[in-house]
C-alpha cells in the first residue's frame, strides 16, 4: 500500500490494532480512527504523549517537514454514531 494518502477506520470495534509500520507508508497523510476500540485509542493517546481521557475518535496526520512522524491533530469524546 505505497500509494496509501489517506486511511479512514470508522465504526469497527474489531479493529484492535494498527500494523508497526504505518507510520512510515510513505504517501500516508491522514489516519481517522472513529468508534474503534478503546484500547486502541487509549494506546496510540500513550504512544503520542497525550492525555487519554475518554475519547473515543482522533485524526492523526503527518508533521509537515517531518518523514514518518504523526500527530494527534483533532479527537472527539463523543460518538458519531446517533442515539
């Protein structure tokens, strides 16, 4: 998945974990996680030095300048889904 710019995780409490090396597929810019695991979210808040609170959704996109580095740009404590 070289070409990969943008990849989106919505409502999959399934996904539990993210491949070590997406941080470092070359064209990826965005990474929106929404409705997934907790402890996905909670793992990935550790990895990138936030606070994890109770979110439950997060962008991530690349560092302009910086190869391979992402940051927690936007995250939500509310779900998208409707009640």
């Amino acid at each position: 998945m070289p070409a990969l710019q943008m990849l989106n995780i919505i409502y999959c409490q399934e996904f539990m974990t993210m491949s070590l090396a997406w941080e470092s597929l070359p064209d990826l810019n965005e990474v929106d996680l929404f409705d997934v695991p907790l402890a996905l979210i909670q793992k990935i808040c550790r990895s990138k030095g936030m606070d994890q609170q109770t979110i439950t959704s997060m962008v991530l996109s690349r560092q302009e300048g910086i190869d391979a580095i992402f940051k927690i740009t936007r995250w939500s404590k509310e779900s998208l889904r409707h009640k």
